[in-house]
C-alpha cells in the first residue's frame, strides 16, 4: 500500500515506523526542516521539505496514485486541506487529525466528507479512552484495544493467591465457564513464551491475556481480582484533553474534582463541565491536594502538557493518599522509570493516537501492529488474502509449525467477534488478531499473503 504522511512530529513518525515495519510504500512531508532531518536519519523513506497543504509538495511525496494520506499535522485546517487535494487526485483513504471541537462536536452538520475527509482521528479523545480502560480495569500493567474496544489484551502480574495459579490454564477457563479468554503470553525469569491450554502460571508471572470485552468480569474473577468502585477521581490540567477526560468520567463517576492551573482555562471548564468541580491551583501545591481531598480519592490523573508536572502531581498525590494515580509522558523513554518510583499508571498519548490511527486505516488492509511493553511479543492484525495458507484449513493443521512462537487469537467476520480455537477455520477476508514472537512476524504474515 502506497501512503503518505502529512506531519513528521512523534505521531507521523511512529507511524511511519509502523507502516515501514509492515512493508508499506511510506513517503512523509512536513514544513519544519528540523523535523524531516531527524526523521530522515532514522527512516529509510521519500522526505519532503514544505508545507502539505500545498498541492506541489503532496506531488513531490507522490499523492497522485497513493492509496492513503494521513494528515496529522498540529494544525487542523492543513490537515483537512491536504485530505481535499488528496479526493482530487483520487486517494481511498483520507485520515485527518482534528483538534478543534468546532469540527467535532457539529461534524453531522459540517459534512467533513465535503472536505475531502474519509476518517477522522480525535487524538485527545484516544489517550482519553486509554485512560478510561487503566481506571475500569483493576490493577493491570497494560491495556489496549481492537476494533474500538471490542477486544482486549491485558496484562497482569500473577500472584500467590490467584485463581489462575498452580493449575493448568485449560482447567481454569474451564472453572470460570467462559471459552472467550485466551492466554497469549507469559514471562517467568525473563524468559517470554506463547503458552499452551497445559501451561501451569506461577507466581510472579507476567501474564498477557486476550478477551472480548463482555468477558471482563470472568477475566477478573480468573485473576481473583476485585474490582474497586471508583467514586472520585481528581484530574490534574488545563488542556483540552483534560476537558475531555471529565467529560468522560462524569459519565460514570459520581465525583470528578478538575484542578486547573489557569484561572482563563478553569474559567472555561466551569461553564462547559456540569457536576464536574473546577478548583483553581497546582496540582503539585500540597494545599490543593488537601482542599480537594485528594486522600479521599480512588484515582490521580495527572493530565497536562507538562510531564514533569503529571509525574510530580501524581507522586505528591500518592503520597497524600490517593488509591491509585496515573500520569500521561510525552518522554516515553522515561516511563519504566516513572512506574519504579511509584506511578501506578503511565499513559503515552503518541502510542494512543497511533493505535487509534492504525485501527482506522486497518479497514483498508493495512496492518495494525502493537508492542507489549518490555516483552519481546507483538500483536498484529491482519487480513486473510485470498489463498493464502491460513485460509487451507483448520488452526490445529495450518498453524502447526507456528504454534509455539505464535497464537491466532480474535476473528472478525461480517461484523461479528469470535475467540480462535484449534478447530475454527480462517476465511478470505477476516481480520485477524495475532499475538506473535518478535523474530516470527515476517512467517505470521506470509500466512496471510497469497501464494502465487
């Protein structure tokens, strides 16, 4: 697939990284010389220097016979632009990032498609729906999702006392009665491997776990887990993510407290956030904590543009009591360090927004793929091209030669979800949900390539 990249800052470029990795024609244009010059030393790629709103630009980078453009540039007006010469010159898929609720909010009466714009990605809406699934979900390491929160995949760290340890994984499904979870991972003393129905978890244990949502309670009742009620949350910022993160959390939440360190901004909130109460102050002032009652609190967002300040609230919060806390980094480098001196939760937006692009232009055949954190697995989703070898028959024959380095875990089909098993049969066109060893990406999606 042939797809260009409006936008080198992190997000372009960790597309960009993605879609190289999965053997795509990639090309990018950005205006900001800085930019295409760090990416041009890491990426193997078509660089083009200039503005993508400007149609001589996106030719240079070949719009003319592409397949996708994705524009995620920090403005929206040149996103839409470069998404309408885009239609003129007969691109599929036109993906823009859009910021703006003035878009958002009234898209049914704007008509985006008028602009040339096949899908739109709210990036502040998907780092808010990753920071949803960390609150609902007790406890876990990692989640993430497919097909807009439809699949799963959660990890957890397994202990003594757990259901799921000492006995073999195929007995405890079986306890629970629901067939829909499968265990995908597990790492024991740096050693990670896809694990079989005859594995035995053990204390300790890293353990990745895929399911469909509606199985989350059978999930947590495997993993002994309880799930907390969350009655107060205390977000921290004075961004339009933070805005957006309330919104959500009134919607389930009985108390949402926003600090807002801009009396302008706060202003704002307090007129566009009902039940929701707005305190003006720092989220790293220990006397705001306590007007807040930040003690009292089972969650700690901290939500602003300021990693340094997220991590530090965060912490402070910890300490004051807060149950759990949560803190989003623009510095994923630092995040493992983060979480060892005692941030329950990390949350890296560029990651979010990637995914949530990556799931967008799956629907064209594309290839979503995801790295578990500090494991050497990845999971992947692919589609089934027409004879290819995954398609010959069932997984317990077609898959043999994989099935220690790899495990088929969700298809979807017409709309419907169903869990693989060694006797389900993969058909031309279904969109697959593969958890994979590292070094058998490559031996996974000649699986699903067509055998000439």
């Amino acid at each position: 697939m042939r797809i260009v990249i409006v936008g080198a800052g992190t997000v372009g470029y960790d597309l960009a990284v993605q879609l190289q990795k999965a053997g795509h024609d990639v090309s990018m244009v950005d205006k900001d010389p800085d930019q295409i010059s760090a990416a041009c030393e890491r990426l193997d790629i078509l660089m083009v220097n200039g503005s993508g709103s400007s149609p001589t630009m996106l030719e240079r980078a070949g719009i003319r016979g592409a397949d996708t453009i994705i524009a995620v540039t920090s403005s929206d007006e040149v996103n839409i632009i470069a998404c309408g010469i885009a239609e003129q010159w007969g691109v599929h898929k036109r993906v823009a990032r859009i910021r703006n609720d003035e878009f958002l909010s009234h898209r049914s009466d704007l008509e985006l498609a008028g602009f040339g714009v096949t899908d739109v990605i709210d990036p502040e809406q998907a780092v808010v729906r990753v920071i949803d699934q960390n609150i609902r979900v007790p406890d876990a390491l990692e989640v993430f999702n497919y097909h807009e929160g439809e699949i799963l995949i959660c990890r957890h760290m397994l202990s003594e006392e757990m259901p799921v340890v000492g006995r073999a994984l195929r007995e405890s499904f079986a306890l629970v009665g629901d067939t829909n979870l499968l265990a995908v991972a597990i790492r024991r003393d740096g050693d990670t491997w896809i694990p079989g129905g005859d594995d035995v978890p053990q204390p300790g244990d890293d353990m990745t776990t895929l399911l469909p949502r509606q199985s989350l309670s059978h999930y947590e009742e495997l993993l002994g887990l309880t799930r907390k009620r969350v009655e107060k949350v205390v977000v921290a910022g004075d961004c339009l993510m933070s805005l957006k993160l309330c919104r959500a959390l009134n919607k389930w939440v009985d108390d949402v407290t926003l600090i807002d360190p801009s009396e302008t901004h706060g202003l704002r909130a307090a007129e566009e956030l009902d039940g929701v109460e707005v305190v003006h102050g720092n989220s790293t002032d220990r006397g705001i904590l306590e007007e807040v009652n930040v003690g009292g609190a089972d969650f700690f967002v901290g939500s602003s543009q300021d990693t340094t300040r997220n991590v530090m609230g965060a912490l402070l919060a910890s300490s004051e009591g807060a149950r759990e806390v949560l803190a989003i980094s623009y510095a994923p480098g630092s995040n493992r360090l983060f979480r060892d001196i005692g941030v329950d939760y990390v949350v890296s937006p560029r990651r979010a927004i990637a995914q949530a692009i990556m799931n967008l232009i799956q629907r064209g055949n594309a290839q979503v793929e995801l790295q578990l954190r500090n494991l050497d697995i990845e999971s992947v989703e692919l589609t089934a091209e027409e004879g290819s070898h995954v398609t010959k028959g069932p997984l317990h024959t077609v898959w043999q030669t994989l099935r220690r380095e790899a495990i088929v875990g969700a298809i979807f089909r017409n709309g419907q979800m169903r869990i693989a098993r060694g006797g389900t049969e993969v058909q031309p066109g279904d969109e697959v949900v593969v958890v994979t060893k590292t070094r058998a990406i490559e031996k996974v999606r000649r699986e699903f390539g067509k055998r000439v």
